[in-house]
C-alpha cells in the first residue's frame, strides 16, 4: 500500500495520510500545501473533519498517546477508501512511546518524518543523555530510579508529550515509565528545524509557556514567533545538526531548550511537526511541503521570517463543560469542538492565534482571546 514520495512541488492534490492525537493543525497544513489530507486523530474537531478529504476517529485519553491497532485500522480504512493511493503518513503527537507501532505505521504505509529508530534513540531518557554528553550539547542531568531527597528533581513520562505529564519528584517513588531530570533555570524556548538525515537547518526560534491544571503545572500554555536571543542561532544549529547525523533525523522537528543569560541546556527533540506549525507556517514555501521534501533529503534554502509577531494557545477548560453550546466561531479559533459534545475539566476546548507588531502584543490579545472564549463556551456574557 505504501508508495513512493511524490518528486511533484506543492502537493497537487496527492493524499496523504495524517495521524496525531490532534490532526487540525497538519490538515490545515497540507491543505496550505495543496495535498488532501486523510485524518486520524482522538477529538474530531469539526474544522478537522472540515479541513480532512476523509476522517476517522479513535478514542483514546489526551496526553496518554493513540491506540495501536484503532490507528492502523483507521489508516486501512482511509487508504481502502481513498480513489488516489496516499503516498504516505505524517505523525504528529501521541507516538513518541510507540516505536514499535512507528514501525508497524512504516512498514504499511510509508512514514514522511523520522522513523521508529530515530524516535527510539531520541525518546531514550539514558541514551539520549549519553549521546549528548558524547556530542558536547549541555544536557539536564537524569535519573532512572527515584531519589531520597527530590528537591530539584522533575519526573517526567518516557515519550510523554505537552508538558502535562511533568511532575514534581517525589521522595524515594517513581511511577513506572517515568524517569527524573534536574531543574534547569532559564526562558523555555523551542526551535524549529528541517533535518535531511546528515544536517539541520533552523526555521525559528518561539518563546512558550506553561498553562498550570490543578494536576499539571507543567501543561504547554502557547508560543509567540520571535522568541529567545538571535545570538545562539549559530551554535544552537550546530548541536542540532549533530543529534540529525547521529540519529538520522528527517523532516520538520524541534528542540526544547532552556536559555539562561550566559548558558542554554537543550531539554530533549521533538521528532515531529509540533505544536508551532501554526504560527510559523508563514514563509514563502508552506511547512508541510517542506517537511515532505527533508524527509527525501532536501533542505532548500534558507527562507526569511515573516516582520510581524504572530501566536497560538491552548484554551483550557477550568470545569468541565457538559454540552457545548452553538457558537460561531470567530475567526482566530481552531480545533472548534462540536456543538453538544462534552468537554472535561483540564482538558483542551480549542487553540486560539493571534499577530502583531511584537511579542507582548500578541501574548495580550491571545489572552483575551483565550478568555472571551472561556466566557463563550460557558455561556457567560462576552465584553464588547
């Protein structure tokens, strides 16, 4: 069923496979790219069925990733149906503890990204750290098994994804599959870059944050282009060209860091299209083509950033939502949930975006946004 990567420029209508605990944001995408995209994914938000030339829906529970044989069997189902053969499948979150479902994806449908190796290697709390060390890329100590005193400890999920399955450490336990991390201080920011498989090209830099739960103080908040100091660009994109020749990487991936004034700490790589696709996917040649092409081993040139600042957040639920009312949406929301469903308390209602003349600017209008939706959704009186 699998077939070769297209050598066509800017989709022209070719299907490709998408699967992800939220598929909107890589529909959305390959539909600025000119595919038609065939969805898998956990919420069906109505601008992803939208946005999708065929949906399916798996249940699953956010933050815990997707279920195996529900995902290949929706993928069958999406490829038996479609009347072009999809030329392969694009992963977003929800994987990155599977490698042996990665494979399985692979070995069906043709992966366009990193494959089960490569999101192995890097999702190996011990011998990511052991790789870094060899590289001479700053890295928070770890831990594999509990500490006596946990201060300054974090425990974090192998391959968890969204900043909600970090915890504090606690004294003398560790759930199993988690493993510890040193607080590291700094500013979180996230790189985004294209890899070939031997080398690495940055697209930007985001600032983020975090949107504490009562659970989850740790719950990735949002992120606003430009972000961090410009001045690290050079050996920032030399350590990420490293881990690409030692692992292999291909395609639109990023690197979490923590950026201290003298110092910067790389936290881990996210092997994948991330939660930035939105607000980056601005230049001259759309993200998901290129994504396409790094995965065949083409990184093009650099292209330049676009003058304005532009952001996206999470908009949480603060309770849980019982039925959805009619809404119209504005313009600045996507992953719309559908009018009647139920949303539970902590969990994402829809993603919110926002531009402007500077980063302060839109971190303000995302968070007004983020409360007149709230409001919305909740049914409350929206100010004018």
């Amino acid at each position: 069923m699998r077939t070769s990567l297209p050598s066509r420029s800017q989709g022209e209508g070719a299907c490709v496979l998408i699967a992800a605990q939220s598929g909107r944001a890589l529909a959305a995408a390959a539909r600025r790219a000119g595919y038609r995209p065939l969805v898998v994914d956990l919420f069906g938000d109505s601008d992803t069925r939208a946005l999708a030339a065929d949906y399916r829906q798996v249940k699953g529970r956010f933050g815990t990733g997707v279920a195996g044989i529900a995902i290949l069997d929706a993928l069958d189902q999406l490829a038996l149906a479609s009347a072009d053969s999809p030329f392969g499948v694009v992963l977003g979150s929800g994987f990155e503890a599977s490698p042996a479902l990665i494979q399985a994806i692979d070995e069906r449908f043709g992966l366009i990204g990193a494959n089960a190796d490569t999101v192995a290697c890097l999702k190996d709390p011990a011998g990511f750290a052991r790789m870094l060390a060899e590289l001479g890329i700053a890295h928070p100590q770890i831990r594999l098994g509990p500490v006596a005193s946990s201060s300054g400890w974090l425990a974090k999920r192998r391959g968890g994804s969204g900043g909600g399955h970090i915890r504090k450490a606690r004294p003398d336990r560790l759930m199993p599959g988690s493993y510890l991390q040193r607080v590291v201080e700094g500013e979180p920011i996230s790189v985004a870059f294209l890899a070939d498989g031997r080398r690495a090209q940055m697209v930007a830099r985001t600032h983020q944050w975090v949107s504490p739960g009562r659970s989850a103080a740790w719950r990735y908040g949002g992120a606003i282009e430009p972000g961090g100091p410009p001045a690290i660009d050079p050996e920032i994109e030399v350590a990420i060209g490293r881990i690409v020749a030692a692992t292999r990487l291909r395609g639109l991936a990023s690197a979490d860091l923590m950026v201290a004034p003298d110092r910067w700490w790389l936290l881990e790589i996210n092997p994948r299209p991330g939660a930035t696709l939105d607000c980056l996917d601005r230049r001259e040649t759309p993200l998901f083509e290129r994504h396409c092409r790094a995965s065949r081993g083409e990184l093009g040139e650099v292209e330049a950033a676009p003058r304005e600042a532009a952001g996206t957040m999470i908009v949480y639920a603060p309770r849980r939502i019982a039925k959805v009312p009619e809404i119209a949406w504005p313009a600045y929301v996507a992953d719309r949930p559908e009018r009647g469903g139920a949303i539970e308390a902590g969990a994402p209602v829809c993603t919110v975006a926002a531009t402007g003349t500077d980063i302060r600017e839109v971190r303000r209008l995302l968070h007004r946004r983020g409360a007149d939706i709230t409001r919305l959704v909740q049914q409350e009186r929206v100010p004018a």
